[in-house]
C-alpha cells in the first residue's frame, strides 16, 4: 500500500494543504481563507481539519503535518520554538503530536523557530518548513529570501540558521495604502520601475522611515513628484 | 473703537479659533471637530465659517486669518507654499485673500512653507504661523519642536528656515496600534520609561523600521520581553 500524508501550511490568514506520496510527488492540493483568524478559537481546529479532509476526499489513516501560525498561542495548540542552533534536518525529530484525543497520534505541528542574536531577537513559524525543503534540494548555504506581508531574510551554513530577520514590509505597505495620509495617492502602480529606483535610493541613505514616507507626500502636494509615482517609491522606500 | 482679527488654526482634523485684540490679548477661544475632512468639501467652508463666527459671536466685520490644512488642494482654496527663502516675518505680506464673494476683503488665508534641500522637499501648512510666534517672541535660532500626528523640527536662522524636517511619528504610533500584527500588543503604558529607552536606544542603531517592528513582537511571543512595554517600545522607536 503507498504510504501518503498531508502537508498543511496554516498560517494567519490563508491554509494550504498538499497530499504527497512517499516518493515526494504532489497528489492532491488544496487552498482556502480559513486560516487562524477565520477559524476563530483553539476548540475549532479540530473541526476545520476534518473539513479539509473531507472536502480533499483524504482518509483519516492519512498523517497530518502542519506547520505556521497553528502552532502560536492563538493557534490550535502552542508549540516552543526551537532555538536556532537546532539543524533543520532534525525538524522531524521535533515534531508536537496533537494533543486533541481525536487526532492523538495522527496529527503533528511543526516548531518554528527563534534566534537570538546578542539583544536581538526574531522568530518564523512556517517558513522552517519552506527552509527544509531548501536543505532537501541542496540549497544548504547562503541567503535564502521569503517574501510576503512579513518578509525573511535567512542565512543558512550547513543547514544551520545563521542569521535572520525579518520585515513587515508587505504588512506596512497594505497600512499605508488603506488609511491616512498616503492613502490617497497609493491608487497608481507600485511596480513602476522609476519610482521604485527612486524609493531603493532613498531607502539606502539610512534616514528614518517616518520621514522619507511624508516626504512622498511632500514631493507630490508640492508638484515635485507625480502622483501616479507615489506607491511604487514607497515600495522602493520599504524594500531597500 | 478696539481692533480684532479672529485667529483660526483650521486643520484635517480640528479647527481652533481665537480672538484677539490689537494688543495680542486673546479676548475668546473655541474649539471643535470641524476640520477640513469633517466640512467635507470646497463649498462648504463658507457656511462652516459663518457657523463660528456665529457660535463665537464674533461680529461679520472682524477680519479672519486662517492657517492650515484651509488652504491646501483639498480645503476652502488652494493657496501655493511659499519658498522657504521668504523670511516668516513676511507672511502677512503674503496672505492670500478668499476668493468667495460672501467673504471678499473679509477673510485671509495664510500659506505654508515649502523647503528644498537638493532632492528632498518637505512641507508645512499651519506650523508656519506657530514659527512666526516664536519669531515675534524672539526666536530667530535654533531648533523648534513642533511634535503630533506629523512632528517636524524646524531650524530657524535669523527667521529663517534653515531645514525642515516631518515626521509621521503619530500617525504610524496609531496605525500600528489600530490594526495589524503589534496592535494585539498595544494596549500596554506608551510611557513606561524603560520600554521607551529600549525603543530609543534601538532607533540610534539605525536599522530599518520595518524589522525593528517586527522584533517588538518576536521579544513579546518568545517571552523575551514583556507585553506591557510593547507600546513604550514602539513609541521610543518612532520617535527616536
């Protein structure tokens, strides 16, 4: 009989799931908006899981391994962090069973994962699992670069988590366009690539955020900078 | 027979009015919510100004001076920045008369200050007429300070603006504390003294804003940090 399980990244806003084959082959997949804000309480997890299951046609002798936001303190069950001196490859080893009696033995979170650097620290929960399917595929050393609402930037030496950091670039981006005083110059396109060169300079000048964005709100009440430019220099201004 | 001019300070938010004499006594003050967003088009300042000339019982003959967000593209009437080269003991020279009929000869607004230091352009529309005040109360040097939603440091020389600089401190202060991934966190005391330190003591490292954010948070859910000095945090790092 083919051994299968089913992968699912449950994250904050969004869940995907992935049946895969013991030869690592894609069978099945599966993505939808309930994520953990939209399931809406720890004693629900177990309910929007069979619903996957069903709606995928997936058996429940099938194993469940999730990673992301399901495993936070607001997810279905709270799973420490590994330190980062933990090599990816081991993830397996670390695996958190399910503690609800109907998935007991069936169903594993992933850890994420948290690394201190001096006074400094940052933590993933999902993107370890994207890493080791880096590792898998031979990608063992440099900056690997995940991007989205909360940007990574990661260092990999052997496997190891060297260095990471992350950047809520995505998520300050979304802020400034729905309200306040850029809000209503953000309509134009964010990937004009003028614009964009303009923002990526100004961001490598070091000066403080607060102020290089208003200065794009000067720039275009003042007739400097057109408008229509607006939200990709702030996309420049964020990324660079 | 003794002289007035009514004073108002009318902004995005809020309108402020004083009365005053010619001997600078302010005889009456008032304040509200009818900012320019809450007047909420061109036609309707007039009404909005004969409504507080009416609540202040301030007479039709007494002459208006208006200042801030009234005169920019999406207020009563457009009036352009002045260079920053005008020196601020200059302005009256430079009011501009409103158009309406209902108010010809009647009614002023005064413009704000656009400054441009190579690349860079910042603005002001109101803070002009708080600099003139320093002004006439004898500061001609030095730094101002004129903290909010947008602080901006201004560098007078001789009344003159040096360098004006704008900052969306308040603004981002309450972006993050409305929505998104720190807003659960921001509950705490925004002036625990040790928070801000820390926040500070970030900010000077000069690292981008977007991932000092972000580690606010991974201090709090990797229990690295306290919860309760999130906001203090943030704020030192918004400002610093």
């Amino acid at each position: 009989m083919d051994k299968k399980i089913l992968g699912v990244d449950w994250g904050t806003s969004n869940r995907r799931a992935y049946l895969v084959d013991q030869h690592g082959a894609c069978l099945a997949e599966h993505e939808d908006g309930l994520g953990m804000l939209a399931v809406g309480g720890r004693e629900r997890f177990s309910g929007a899981l069979a619903g996957l299951l069903e709606t995928m046609d997936v058996g429940r002798e099938v194993p469940v391994i999730m990673s992301g936001m399901v495993g936070s303190a607001s997810g279905w069950q709270e799973v420490p962090y590994l330190d980062s001196s933990v090599p990816l490859r081991e993830l397996p080893a670390h695996l958190a069973p399910v503690a609800d009696a109907d998935w007991a033995g069936r169903c594993h979170i992933v850890p994420g994962y948290c690394h201190r650097d001096g006074g400094a620290v940052d933590v993933m929960r999902g993107e370890e699992t994207q890493l080791l399917g880096a590792v898998a595929l031979g990608h063992r050393d440099g900056w690997l670069v995940l991007p989205g609402t909360h940007s990574k930037w990661v260092l990999l030496r052997d496997g190891l988590i060297q260095s990471m950091s992350t950047y809520m670039t995505g998520e300050l981006f979304a802020m400034l366009s729905a309200g306040g005083t850029l809000s209503s110059m953000m309509g134009g396109d964010a990937s004009d690539v003028e614009g964009y060169a303009i923002g990526l300079a100004q961001a490598r000048r070091n000066e403080p955020l607060s102020n290089t964005l208003f200065r794009v709100r000067a720039g275009v009440v003042s007739r400097s900078a057109p408008a229509a430019q607006a939200p990709a220099v702030v996309s420049g201004l964020l990324i660079g």
